[in-house]
C-alpha cells in the first residue's frame, strides 16, 4: 500500500473516531468532545487534499485509491452532517432535509461514477465537486464550533450551509449531464 492510500485509510480511521466523539457526546455536550471532534474533522478534512495530491504527483494513483478517496470524502460529510442535525445547536441551522439532499447527492455520484467507470470511462472530481467539498468542509466545521458552545462562526455556518447546498445540486446536476454524455457515447 503506498503512502497516499495510507492517508486515505487514516482520514477514514480519524472520521470515525470524529463521528464516535459526536456519538459519544450525548445531545447536551459539553464542549471538550466536541471540540476534540472538531480537530479530527479538521485534520481528515486537510489530508484529503494531500492524498489525491501525492498520488497523483508521485504517479500513484491506484484503483484502491479511486474507490477508497471518494468513499472517505463521503462518509466525513455525510456522517458528520447526520450527526450534527441531531443536535437542537445545529439543527436550528442545517435543517434535516438539507442532510437528505446531501447524501442524496452523494449516492447518486457514486452511483454514476461505477456505470461509468464499469464502462471504461474515468470518472473523477471535477472543480465544481471540489468547491462543493470545500463548502461542506467549512459548514461543517463551523457547525462544530457552534455545537461547542461558541457563537464565532455562527453566520459562517448559516451562509457555508446554504452554500454548500446550492453547489451540492449544482455540482449533482454536473455529474448526471457528464455521465449521460459518457455513457451514451459508450
């Protein structure tokens, strides 16, 4: 196994001890777990910029790391935005249908990506699904200071969630016109 698919194997390791600290945090916590969880979604959330980047430079990019980078993406948003609308701090501000539309999304690119990789196409991010990444990564993490007890980021939170939202559906609508034009040619 090569060094970029191991940071692909911790960031999913870190996301669910992140996803066991929320768990663990009850739906009052105190601070401390959160703020631990906190650090671990940030952690997970920049090494995945440093997998992808090394493999793709050191010319190490495996059919492991195609399946493995993308599922480890989805489960830190995904799992951490479920548990987040499950606590009355979060809630308020990333509605459960917004979660839906989410991981919706996520199931329906992953979807697209085995037809087309199973038909010989590459199928890999695009920039739209990279800023839509990135948005969910600050949603995310400013949701996680707010359930700490801080209103810091509050409206970045707010404004990150609708963000998020929108290049959720967009960069969703992207991935379906992609691979329609994928497939068909196939």
């Amino acid at each position: 196994m090569n060094l970029p698919n191991v940071i692909t194997v911790g960031r999913l390791v870190v996301t669910i001890a992140c996803i066991a600290l929320l768990a663990w945090a009850g739906k009052t916590p105190s601070p401390q777990p959160v703020w631990w969880a906190f650090a671990l979604f940030l952690f997970a959330a920049v090494t995945d910029f440093f997998d992808g980047w090394l493999a793709r430079r050191w010319h190490q990019v495996t059919q492991f790391g195609r399946i493995a980078d993308p599922f480890a993406d989805k489960i830190l948003i995904c799992g951490t935005m479920i548990m987040l609308v499950g606590f009355p701090a979060t809630a308020a501000i990333l509605p459960g249908w917004v979660v839906v539309v989410v991981v919706a999304r996520e199931l329906l690119v992953t979807t697209l990506r085995a037809a087309a990789e199973s038909a010989g196409h590459a199928f890999p991010a695009d920039r739209l699904g990279k800023w839509k990444m990135i948005a969910q990564c600050v949603a995310a993490s400013a949701l996680l200071t707010v359930l700490a007890g801080t209103d810091l980021f509050t409206e970045v939170a707010i404004v990150a969630v609708w963000l998020s939202l929108a290049l959720t559906v967009l960069s969703g609508i992207n991935y379906v016109a992609k691979a329609t034009r994928l497939l068909q040619g196939s």
